[in-house]
C-alpha cells in the first residue's frame, strides 16, 4: 500500500489541450515534475497504489457487493422474466402434485399380493393421464390391479405401480414378474411441495427451469428488478470505432463489444459510451458521464505507461480506491472504486435553490480493466460479475472451479495467480485440459479458441503432466 504508482497532473486548472498533448507527445521520456516545471503546470498529484492477491481483492469486491441494495422493480410477462431476477416470492398454489402420481406405464398394485412371484391379478380398469377423478377406480381389493400409465393418479388402495416391461397381460389377467416395494414408482401427493409452500424467493435469475416452476403455479406475469445499467467506456489513442478503417497503428474497439456481452450475461444493461481518447478533459468528460449509470466499466489506461490517465482522471474527481492492483496474470493492473457522480443538471435548478449549494450526488461503482482483451475478459469474470448481480438483486455466489488432469506440463514464472486459457475435453471420468497457445492477453483469437482457463496458484512454477488443475469454465 502506499507506492506512489503513476503521475498525472492536479486539477484546478484548464485540463492539457490537445496542442501541449501532442507536444508531450513527442517528448523524449521525461519526469512529470520537469514537464511541470516546462509547461507551468501545477505539480504532480501521486495516485496511491494498492496491490492485492486476488483472494484479497476478489473480498473487497464481495464485500462492496453485499451492501448494495437490490433496484426497484417491475412486472413483467413470463417469458420477458427469463434471464431476468425476481423480485417477488413464488407459493405453491396446491399440493405439488395434487395427486398420487405414477411415474410408470404399468399396474398400479398392492405390494402385499407380489410377495411370492410370478403372480396373476385381475385388471379391474384403466387410468390415463387427466382421468376424470370419478372414474379412477374406489377401491382395489387384494389380487386386484388397475392398468395406469405416467402422470396418472395411482388409486388410492394400490400403493405401488409395476412398470409395463415386468408384465404380460392376457385379457383381464396380468401376470407379474417381480416383487415390489410399497410406494415404488409413485410420487407422493405433496411430496414435491405443500400447497402455500415457498417454491422461489427474490434474487434468483429465472433460468428455464424458475421459469417453469413459476407456469406450474399458474404465475403468467413476474415481479422482475430492473437490470443496472452499465457505462462501458473504452479509452485509448489508438483505439478507433467499427465504421473507421483504422491506420497501420490504431486498433478497432473490441473490448467494449466483449464487455456488452459479459454484461448481458451477467444480467446487466450495457450503455457503450464513445472511444475515450487519452486526453485528460475528453476523459473527463465520457467518466463523469458513466458515473451516471448504475457501474461504470473502463479498459484501458490503468497501466503504468505516459498516457494512462484513467486513475489520475478519476483521482482529480475525488474518487476512492479499493485497489489499483491484483497479483493476477492476465489482468494485473485492474482497479476498483467508487466515486461521486455529479447529479444531473435540471432545468432551473441552480436559480431556484441558489448559488453556493452543493448538487446532491450519487456515488458509483467503477472498474478500470486493463485494456487487453484477454486481461479485459478475464478481469470481468473475476471481479465485475459479482458487482453485476449484485447491482441486478442476485444473490451473492461464491466463484465456481472444476477439476481435470492436465495434458501438457505448464511452467510459469510464480508470483502471480494466473488464468489462462485452455481447452477442456474428454468424456466422464476422463476430462483432461491443456493450454491454448497464445501471444498473450492481446490474443482474442486464442481465448475464442478456449473454453475455460487454468488457474495456476501463484506459488507454482511448474505443474507437471497428469496433475490435477483448477479450471474455471467461460
Ligand atoms: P492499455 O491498457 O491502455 O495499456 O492497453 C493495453 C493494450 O490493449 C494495448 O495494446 C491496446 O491497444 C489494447 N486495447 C486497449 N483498449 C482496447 C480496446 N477497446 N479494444 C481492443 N484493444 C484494446
Ligand atoms: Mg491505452
């Protein structure tokens, strides 16, 4: 904690026009204090680094995340819910099932007669599916059966159901291979849920199977949160937008289309604000315009070069930092913040209450990820996606790791935890993961080659052939 990380220039004056930019640009490496001293600028501001292990940092993140307040809500058809959070609790509407339910095609018995096998029974009726409940037979005496089939309520004398396969029927004789146990092949009435029961709570993300749960009930609309809407901003010179050809030395925007996707699947609504350049007073600009929203995402900037300006831009507008590092590879220069975001201006607002007073603001969330794409990627998994669901009124949930043997032996230099992409496969038992090769965390072709990462802890600096890894899947 404590290391002054990287130097930009004190607010309070007019922001470097574009002129003494370029300038800046073209000069031979320099300290901040002598281009100070050559411009007539104010003096260097320090921005505090703060380095942590992930384990550390992946905390902090959580913590923040639990104390955040689920959004206001709205109710929404069902099929609009999925993917949604719900926000309201869902009640068994009856007993789940309303019925004893075979869960065989077959003959609904008493167990009692199947104790000495093969054994001969009279088929006094049929019960399908729906069957009226008048017509599903009152009472089966011993050396009776009834013919049943799947989702039939089992007559409330039998209390097992043979299925098909163990019978040959002859007319109205069914003869029966095999013994049973009492309650074979049924499924309880209420076994599943009593009627009032609680069946989903709010902060759920209605998945397929939520979403048939709620139709089992009979709900056909959904009380949802509304999703966070995420400001992703992409900054950098040499980044330039889809519709431009780029010149030999820019590169087309990626992150902020990787990011909208990581966003939507976390359950977020990603806002693309435009390419930010580095360029102190524009950044301003486009950051003080993502405090807006409900999280603010930033790539690129963050890292020690001359003209990463995104936390001294951030710095000069007051804003807190809970780390400005994580002992992390892809991804280490990642920081975490939060910062106040300038009320919107109303219309005649400053007339009315006067001048001297204070806007009120809202404080936000911020990330600044590294600018690489794998690094951008990654960093979200690692550390934005819990600040989404939290935002949506998720549940909190812990990171989720699977185990395989790796194929090829890994070496790393150790000091960092690292995630790089890889290659899961095999079937069953035989799952086996390997690296994808790659030209490191500016390769997007090699992570869409992935679909997963190894995670090698940071003491390791060799992880031998057919050892067990950690994988975390994308
Ligand atoms: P930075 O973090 O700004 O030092 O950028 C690190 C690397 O990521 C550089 O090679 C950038 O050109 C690249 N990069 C930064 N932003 C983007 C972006 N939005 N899309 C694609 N690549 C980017
Ligand atoms: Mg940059």
């Amino acid at each position: 904690m404590g290391n002054p990380l990287c130097l930009g220039w004190q607010s309070g004056r007019k922001d470097l026009d574009s002129r003494l930019v370029a300038t800046l640009r073209a000069e031979e490496p320099t300290t901040a204090n002598n281009l100070a001293l050559l411009y007539d600028l104010p003096m260097p501001v320090s921005v505090e680094s703060t380095v942590l292990t992930f384990e550390d940092a992946r905390r902090v993140v959580e913590e923040h995340a639990e104390k955040i307040s689920p959004p206001s809500t709205e109710s929404v058809e069902l099929l609009v819910a999925a993917g949604c959070v719900l926000a309201e609790e869902i009640f068994a509407d009856r007993d789940i099932p309303p019925f004893p339910r075979s869960t065989r095609d077959g003959y609904a018995v008493r167990s009692a007669d199947l104790a000495r096998i093969p054994a001969t029974l009279e088929v006094i009726g049929e019960v399908r599916a729906g069957e009226k409940p008048e017509k599903i037979p009152a009472k089966v005496e011993p050396g009776q059966a009834v013919s049943i089939m799947t989702g039939a309520q089992v007559p409330t004398e039998a209390d097992a159901v043979v299925m098909v396969e163990y019978t040959s029927r002859n007319a109205d004789q069914v003869e029966i291979s095999r013994t049973i146990t009492p309650g074979e092949n049924i499924v309880p009435r209420g076994a599943e849920a009593r009627q009032g029961s609680r069946l989903l709570g709010r902060g759920v993300r209605l998945n397929e199977a939520a979403i048939a749960l709620s139709a089992s009930v009979g709900k056909s609309r959904l009380q949802v949160y509304r999703k966070p809407r995420v400001a992703v901003l992409s900054t950098g010179d040499e980044i330039v937008g889809l519709k431009s050809i780029p010149g030999r030395t820019q590169i087309r925007n990626s992150n902020s289309y990787s990011l909208a996707v990581q966003v939507l699947h976390a359950g977020g609504q990603p806002i693309l604000l435009p390419i930010a350049p580095d360029q102190p007073q524009r950044l301003r600009e486009l950051i003080e315009q993502g405090l807006q929203s409900d999280l603010l995402l930033m790539t690129g900037g963050v890292s020690m070069g001359r003209y990463d300006l995104v936390e001294q831009v951030l710095t000069e507008l007051g804003a807190e930092f809970f780390f400005t590092r994580a002992k992390i590879q892809p991804g280490k220069p990642v920081v975490f913040g939060r910062c106040g975001a300038r009320a919107p201006a109303r219309a005649g607002a400053q007339r009315q209450s006067g001048t001297g007073q204070k806007a009120s603001r809202k404080t936000t969330y911020f990330f600044g990820l590294p600018g690489n794409p794998v690094s951008t990627m990654v960093t979200f998994e690692l550390f934005v996606r819990p600040m989404i669901e939290a935002l949506s009124g998720q549940l909190p949930r812990k990171l989720a790791f699977l185990h395989a043997r790796l194929k090829f032996e890994i070496r790393v230099k150790p000091g960092l935890r690292r995630f790089l992409p890889a290659v899961l496969s095999g079937e069953f038992d035989q799952s086996e993961v390997e690296l994808v090769p790659w030209q490191g965390s500016g390769d997007i072709a090699a992570v869409t080659r992935a679909n997963c990462y190894i995670v090698v802890p940071p003491e390791r600096e060799q992880i031998a052939f057919g050892e067990w890894v950690s994988v975390m899947m994308r």
